[in-house]
C-alpha cells in the first residue's frame, strides 16, 4: 500500500468516526434535553468539538493531502486520538456524575489527546506547501 493510499485510507476512518461521535453527541444532547438534565454538558461539548468537527476536520486534512502527509505522523495521530478520547470522555462523564477518582483518567486521557493534535500540527507544519513533483516547479 502506498504512503498516499494508507493516508486516504486513515482519512476514511477519521470521516466515520466524526459521523459516530456526531451520533452520540447529538443522542447525549436529546437526551438532556428531554431529561432537563444538563450535568453532561461539557461532556457533550468535547464529544461534539473533539469527536466530531476535530475528527472532520482531521479526515478532510489527511484526505486533501494524502500525498504530502507523513503517513506515520497520519497513524500515530489517528490511534492516540481514538484511544485516549473516550478515556478522557468517560472519565470526564464520571466526575460530573462525582466520582472524584476518575480525575486522573481526565489528565492522562486529554494528555494523550494533546499529543495526538500536536502530531498533526506537525504533520501539517512540516509538510503542507511541500512541493510533491519538484520537477513540476
């Protein structure tokens, strides 16, 4: 598989799971909403920024770029963000329901997630505007 064709593939799977995130964010929402519980707000306005716009945004990125994106930068970004996000969703859900111990599962899981964001900047820094044919110039 080519470095190009393994960052289509990547931009695929990030486009699918901002649609999953956008399910569950938009359920979370009806469901306060009807409840009149809004206790998981902030819960749900991370699923909605970092599942599904970031996600969008992410997959459009890798897709319109597939050819100059380092593919290893692509896949270490995808699999940080995809582990570490719903550790830091649910821990983040538990201490606004009061379990106090799941603060530290909060740290790791949004350090995580800083890590996997700073590998597409540097990605996107390092490689964008990078002429793919020099040739061509």
């Amino acid at each position: 598989m080519t470095n190009s064709n393994n960052n289509h593939r990547y931009a695929g799977l990030w486009i699918r799971m901002a649609a999953l995130y956008l399910v569950v964010g938009v359920s979370l929402g009806n469901y306060m909403g009807a409840t009149r519980d809004f206790g998981l707000r902030s819960v749900h306005a991370h699923i909605n920024l970092l599942g599904w716009a970031s996600m969008l945004g992410f997959g459009l990125v890798v897709q319109f770029h597939a050819d100059v994106l380092s593919p290893r930068l692509v896949k270490l970004q995808f699999w940080l963000h995809q582990l570490a996000l719903p550790v830091m969703l649910g821990s983040l859900a538990a201490l606004m329901r009061g379990v106090t111990a799941a603060e530290p599962l909060i740290g790791i899981g949004s350090l995580v997630v800083g890590v996997a964001v700073l590998a597409f900047a540097a990605n996107v820094w390092r490689n964008l505007g990078r002429n793919v044919n020099p040739a061509a110039t």
